[in-house]
C-alpha cells in the first residue's frame, strides 16, 4: 500500500558551495557596486516599495510624494541598468536547469519528447524584471507575481535573525479546512537563505517576508521569468 504525497511545490534553493564559490564572489562585488550607485543617486524606482530610504522612511512614501507608481508588471530591470552581466548569466543557467527537471508539458514537442533536447530557439527565457529590497524590518506581506511563470530572489546580504522567506500552502481549503498541521501538512513552509543563495519558486506560489530583528541591512533581488 503507498502513501501518497500529491501535487507537490517545487521551490529550489540554489545555494554557495566550492563549485561555483568564485562565480558568486564575482556576483556579489557587482552586486554590491550596484546598491552603493544606487543608494548615492538615490534611485528610489529601482527599490521596492518596502525597502527603507533615509529622508522618508520607505520608499512607498517617498512614490507617494513623487506621484511614482511602483508594479511588478513594469519593465524595470536592476540587471540590465546596471549591467549586472555574472548574475544575469546565474540565473539563466539555474532558470534553465528549473525548467529542465520540471519538464512542463507545453514546453514537449508533439512527439513527447523534452524541449531541452531540441534546439534552444524553441522558446526563450526572458528575465522581464528585477528590482532591489533594502530593508532593516520586514513584513509577512504575503503575495504573489501573477502573469509571469518563475519568480526568484538572489540573497545579496542577510544573516540568522533577518527573517526568512516564508510559503504558503497553495491549496486555499487548508486553511479554512479542520485538517491538522504536520510535518506533511504544513501551512506555511519559512526558508533560512545564505548570503548567495538563490530561490526560484512558481509565480503563482504565495510568499512573504520574515521579520528582520537586528539593525543590520537586508539586501536582495528579486525578478521575475517569462517563458517564451
């Protein structure tokens, strides 16, 4: 007899290890050049909303004094303004290796056979945004990227006590269900990131925020995927 889990999330944590622990050196020096241009022109539109600004507290109140919408539909991109070349190319790569393992059937061609192994002009990967959080306290703010397939973060700095990225369990009964939490049933899933870590997850999959207790800077990227 099998116990069956089903449907299950797939949410990859992609962290730093000896393999790849020169790449992400080089990533997280134009990572960092980055945030300080960004911090001394004070470009307030490549931050989120709830990313922190000296003058105003956050940025959500500095767009509202600036008339400045902030949406995720938007085509802002940190990577290519600021030619963030190491990281676009990290993430394409471990973009490719997601789609890959998956193996979406719209991406199969009508002999069933796994795109990957066709010619990689079949479809594109198109990195449509990215922005940039700074934060010294964070939200559960719990939401999702509709209209876009994979979502991500890259983890430029965060530490224990900064607070998690958190999940949710996408089937809405759970909670208004009777059905008990357990190690199989959780509600809510948190992961610790490292400095370098990157997570791809489904768009459609609600996340948010863990609270950041110390004083120190949150940073990271987050972006969203088009699959073309």
């Amino acid at each position: 007899m099998a116990f069956n889990l089903l449907f299950p999330t797939p949410v990859w944590d992609v962290e730093p290890d000896e393999k790849n622990e020169k790449l992400i050196s080089e990533i997280q020096k134009e990572v960092s050049s980055c945030i300080t241009k960004i911090k001394s022109d004070k470009d307030y539109k490549s931050l989120s909303d709830f990313s922190d600004c000296d003058e105003l507290g956050t940025v959500e109140k500095w767009r509202e004094s600036n008339d400045k919408d902030f949406s995720l539909f938007s085509d802002r991109n940190v990577i290519n303004e600021y030619k963030l070349e190491n990281l676009q190319s990290y993430i394409q790569s471990k973009v490719e290796q997601f789609i890959s393992t998956l193996r979406w059937t719209y991406l199969e061609d009508p002999d069933s056979k796994p795109m990957r192994g066709k010619e990689p002009s079949n479809y594109a990967i198109e990195l449509y945004n990215c922005w940039v959080n700074i934060t010294k306290r964070g939200l559960l703010n719990y939401h999702t990227h509709p209209h876009f397939q994979i979502s991500g973060c890259y983890y430029h700095k965060i530490s224990p006590g900064m607070g998690c990225i958190e999940f949710k369990c996408p089937n809405s009964f759970v909670a208004n269900g009777a059905f008990p939490n357990g190690p199989h049933t959780p509600e809510r899933i948190g992961i610790m990131p490292k400095e370098g870590s990157l997570i791809l997850f489904p768009s459609w999959l609600e996340h948010g925020i863990g609270i950041n207790e110390t004083n120190e800077e949150r940073i990271s990227l987050s972006f969203n995927i088009k699959i073309n």
